[in-house]
C-alpha cells in the first residue's frame, strides 16, 4: 500500500494459537532504515517530503488517512513542532496523533508574543514537547511574576501585558528546558518540576529566584546542568549529591551566592565536565583531588577561591614544588583537564604580594621585573614548570618528567622545542626559584650595564 508517498510492507505472520497465516502491516518502510541522528538531515528526506505533500494534496490527504493513529504519530515525530502543528489540521484523526506524538530534540523558542501563543496551543495539542528555550517576549511584555519579585522591576512593569509562564507544566515529558530571560522576576517552582528533564540552563535571569536544592529534588534525572551568571541562584553544591548517579556536566559559572567545596562532587561517576569559574564563594584545594577522585572527568574550571585554581597566589616559594607535582598527576591522568588558557605558558600563579619572599622593585624601563610568576612549560610531551616575569625572562626550568630517549621519533622536535624555550633564559640563568632582593638588584644592574 502506497501511503505519504512511501509503500507500506505487508508480511506474513504465524499465531502460535493456530496454523492460519494472518498478514500483517508493519511501518518498516515509513521510517528510512539508516535514520539520520539530525533531525535536520531527516527533514530533506523522502518522509519529510512526502508527508508535507500529503498536507496539500487532498488525494494524498485520504489515503494517508487511512493510517492508523499510531502510524501518523510515529510519523509526526520526524517533524519540528510548528510542522506538526499545521499537518494536525488534517483531520480529526491527525489531532488525535499529534496528542501521543513524541516531539523530537527539535528547540521551540518562546521569544515573541506569538511564539507564547503557540506554546499555549501545544499544552493540549501537543503535551509531548520536549525540548523548550524561554526567552523574553518583546517590549511591553513580561511573563507572569513570581512569588516574592522584585519590588521595584514589579513596580516599573505594572501596566506590561502579562503572560502565564505556569502553562509550561503541561509539557510533563520535558527532556530539555533552557532558560534566556530577564522577564521572570521571583521565585517560580514550576520551573524546576520536570521528572524526566535531563537537560537544563539557566542563564543570565538575574531577577529569578532559585535554589539548587530546587533543582535536584524536582529534576531527580539531570545529565547536564548549566547555571551561568544568576544573581538569585542560592545553595550549597552538596545538594546535587542527590544527581550523583546522572549527572555528566556542571557549569556553575558567575553565581555569587553558590557555596561548597570542590571536592563534594568528588565521587560522581559520570562527571565529565566541571566549571566552577567566577564563583567565589566555592572552596577546596586542588591538591586534594586523588587518583580516585571525579574517575571520569575530561575538563576542570575552578575559581581563584579553590587553592591552586587560575590566578592562585602562593605564600611561600617552598610551597610550589609540591604543587606542581600535584599538578603533573592530574595531567598525567587527564592530559585535557585544565581549560586550554592553563597550559601552556599561561601566567596564572604568582607569589602572593603578601609573602616574606616577595620584596618591592623599581619598575623603571629596561630593567627586568623579578619572576615571580610561574608557568607550565610544554616541550613536546614533556612536562615542566618554571618561574618567570611578566616581560619574558623565566628561571630554569624544573622538569617534571624526564627527557625522551635520543632514539626516540620526536626527540628532534623536543630539542627544536627546548631551543625555543631556553631564549628566555637569560638574566635568571642558573636560577631555578627567584633570587633573594639583593641579589637580584646585582643582577639588574649587570643587565642594564
């Protein structure tokens, strides 16, 4: 049978109850059988095109609608939800299809009036959304406030046109809700009431109030979790223990109001991806991290707050050495760990102004600064670390693993690398940690002659 312009397979089928041979129609041909893992990809093919054809062909119409109703929702979940919308309209039957159809991971963006209007539709025309991005609706419109907004934004929006953002409970099977918007004001716990929800951000909705513990107890099953520059986000990252077992990525980025130390999230077997950056209240210290710990994790962002993260300032010159160690065995286990402007080269530890071993210095031109900056050094796939200046002149480096073997393939590439490094070494030679105040202004005065 020739149905969306696709034919149908019929096969024979045997009942263990009997020795009658019963046909049987399958969907095997509706669907392609290498299925796209884009939903792009799958609109330019044969279904997309067949199925829109059927919408303005009335003959196709009819024999199309001679599908079963659970025929036509397979089919519509092919489809991005403003297509369904429109191809529901067929007939009554269709209607029926497009209530059971799950929606595919296609985005619907709430950003206009009329977007807001169309999702008010899909409540009950299409309960089975999945994926929702809210943004804000345009001048003179606000979503519906929250309990406890803020007075004075309240104040200044009075006469805006409201708009129930409590309509989105509907969408019970929520898998993806991404939240863009400064018009939610207040706290909104339907927001975060979504059981299936695997995905959720939530971004720059300076004037919503929320608790993280809000988010584990109604969204149970989150993979990823990103919360980035939320003034009213509060909570302690102990209270995603209760996503231990699903959690995969945390982005927790700019919230000032956010508590924890690093090393709560610790044990989580999926974590793959961790940023904590700009988040200064969130504690720890690197060191701490075991062979053991986050087993899985591919990338590490920290705050200044976390003892070793970027910008970290040391007390004492001493201190650095075991550092660096700890440092070189995360690497080793994780070569990736650290966001790419760690390594290599990157001036993000200095010797705090705070430390004994720090002394003041004449920043006249053409005199070097004092290093009193670390950095990574890479030579091929050696490690090291060394202390340097802000205007290029570095000490001697301490090498964390050892030389590759003259006989080895890259050997040549290392010793070009090396070469390449070593040009920086020039006032400091011979000095591994930075030279004591005196004899440092010795060393000034050779350099400028």
């Amino acid at each position: 049978m020739t149905v969306f312009g696709l034919q149908l397979t019929t096969t024979t089928t045997t009942t263990n109850n009997n020795n009658n041979n019963k046909p049987q129609t399958t969907v095997d041909n509706i669907m392609p059988h290498h299925k796209k893992s884009r939903l792009d990809d799958r609109l330019d093919g044969p279904v997309a095109n067949a199925a829109v054809s059927a919408v303005v062909d009335r003959y196709t119409a009819t024999t199309a609608n001679e599908l079963s109703g659970d025929v036509v929702a397979i089919i519509f979940g092919c489809f991005p939800p403003e297509d369904i919308m429109r191809m529901r309209r067929v007939s009554k039957k269709w209607r029926e299809a497009a209530k059971t159809t799950i929606v595919p991971m296609a985005e619907f963006r709430m950003n206009s009036v009329d977007k807001y209007n169309a999702m008010a539709a899909m409540t009950t025309s299409l309960p089975n959304l999945q994926q929702i991005t809210i943004s804000n609706l345009g001048i003179g419109h606000k979503y519906s406030d929250g309990e406890d907004p803020n007075e004075s934004t309240a104040e200044v929006t009075a006469n805006y046109t409201t708009h129930d953002i409590t309509i989105i409970s509907s969408f019970r099977k929520l898998h993806s809700l991404h939240i863009q918007t400064v018009s939610l004001m207040g706290r909104y716990p339907v927001l975060f009431d979504f059981p299936l929800l695997r995905e959720l951000s939530v971004s720059f909705s300076h004037l919503l109030k929320f608790d993280l513990g809000m988010l584990s107890a109604g969204c149970p099953f989150l993979t990823e979790l990103e919360l980035n520059d939320n003034q009213g986000l509060t909570g302690n990252l102990r209270s995603l223990r209760v996503l231990e077992h699903t959690l995969e990525k945390l982005e927790v980025n700019s919230c000032k109001q956010i508590e924890g130390n690093l090393m709560d999230l610790a044990d989580f077997p999926h974590l793959k991806e961790l940023d904590l950056d700009h988040t200064p209240a969130i504690t720890g210290d690197i060191r701490d991290i075991g062979e053991d710990d986050f087993p899985v994790l591919e990338s590490l962002g920290l705050p200044r707050s976390v003892y070793g993260a970027m910008y970290c300032e040391f007390q004492l010159i001493s201190e650095v050495p075991s550092f660096m160690q700890a440092i070189h065995l995360l690497l080793q286990r994780t070569p990736t760990l650290f966001k790419e402007d760690f390594l290599p080269n990157a001036f993000v530890w200095s010797l705090s102004e705070e430390s004994p071993n720090w002394y003041e210095y004449d920043n006249v031109y053409g005199c070097p600064q004092p290093p009193f900056s670390l950095q990574i050094i890479q030579a091929e796939s050696r490690l090291g670390w060394s202390w340097c200046s802000y205007d290029g002149h570095s000490c001697e480096i301490n090498w964390l693993d050892p030389e590759p073997s003259r006989d080895s393939s890259g050997y040549e590439d290392y010793i070009e690398k090396l070469q390449f490094i070593e040009r920086n070494i020039d006032i400091y030679k011979g000095y591994h940690v930075p030279p004591i105040e005196a004899e440092y202004n010795r060393l000034c005065e050779e350099y400028m002659g």
